[in-house]
C-alpha cells in the first residue's frame, strides 16, 4: 500500500515537472517568436533606410554627373556623394550586425528548445518505466490473490 502510494505521489511529481517544462517551452516558443517578429521588423526598417540611401546615392550620381561645368559644385556634390556612402556603409553594418544578432538568438533559442525537449523525453521514458513496474507488480498481486483465494477456497 504504501509503495502505490509512493508511486502515485512520483506520477503526480512527474506529472507536475512536466506541465513545468511544457509551460517553460511554450514561454520560450513565445518569446523566441517575437523576438523573431521584432528583429524581421528592425531588418525591414534597414532595408527600407538603404533603399532611401541608395536613392540618395543614385541622386548624388545624377547631381555630380550635371555639376561637371562648375568646379567648385562638383567638389561639393562629391563630398555629399561620399557621406551618404559612408552612411549607407554604417546602416549596411548595422544591418548586418541585427543579422547576425538574430541568427544567435535563434540558435540560443533553438538550442535551448533542443534541450527543454530533450528533458521532457526523458521524463516521458521515467514516466513510462514507472508505469510498467506498477503494471508489472498489479499483475503479480493479482496473481498472488488469486493463488491465494484457489487455495483458501480449496481447503
């Protein structure tokens, strides 16, 4: 009696720890999603930032390209050239940078998703051991029972 009551308070405790790492998995599918969503938006937010700079860029070209009679403007047509390249530079980098920040996040997350699964498993496999060793010893006493009611039965 007191080795099923031990066994029901390990389902129980089993049970629980499982709800625990589904609901810390679920959080962890929720957050890794929107920090997906967030990091599409801020890529979408650069991209659209280089189409304006290279706009500017294809502008300047254009500036530069008419200011050819004018010494002076085409220096000044140059340099602004040069800054909206650097610009378009620094936002390439920054782009680049959310990039590789969201392929780390992902893979922290996978890998973090790999591992809450990978406990679950295992408290599966517990949980379906101890389901067998309790069916296990059911079938036993049954047994016993029954030998032990044919001979009292019998005599």
């Amino acid at each position: 009696m007191k080795v099923d009551e031990e066994y029901k308070q390990d389902m129980v405790n089993q049970k629980q720890q499982i709800v625990a790492l589904q609901q810390q998995l679920q959080s962890l599918q929720e957050r890794s999603s929107r920090d997906m969503q967030q990091m599409q938006q801020q890529a979408e937010t650069l991209e659209f930032r280089v189409q304006e700079l290279e706009l500017e860029l294809y502008n300047t070209a254009y500036a530069l390209q008419t200011a050819q009679a004018q010494h002076a403007v085409m220096q000044e047509s140059l340099r602004y050239a040069e800054d909206a390249a650097a610009v378009a530079t620094s936002e390439c980098a920054t782009l680049a940078a959310a990039v590789q920040a969201m392929t780390e996040q992902d893979a922290r997350a996978r890998s973090t998703l790999a591992h809450r699964a990978h406990h679950l498993k295992e408290a599966l496999l517990q949980t379906s051991s101890a389901l067998r060793q309790f069916n296990e010893r059911d079938r036993r006493d049954r047994n016993e029972v029954s030998i032990v009611s044919a001979l009292y039965i019998s005599s």
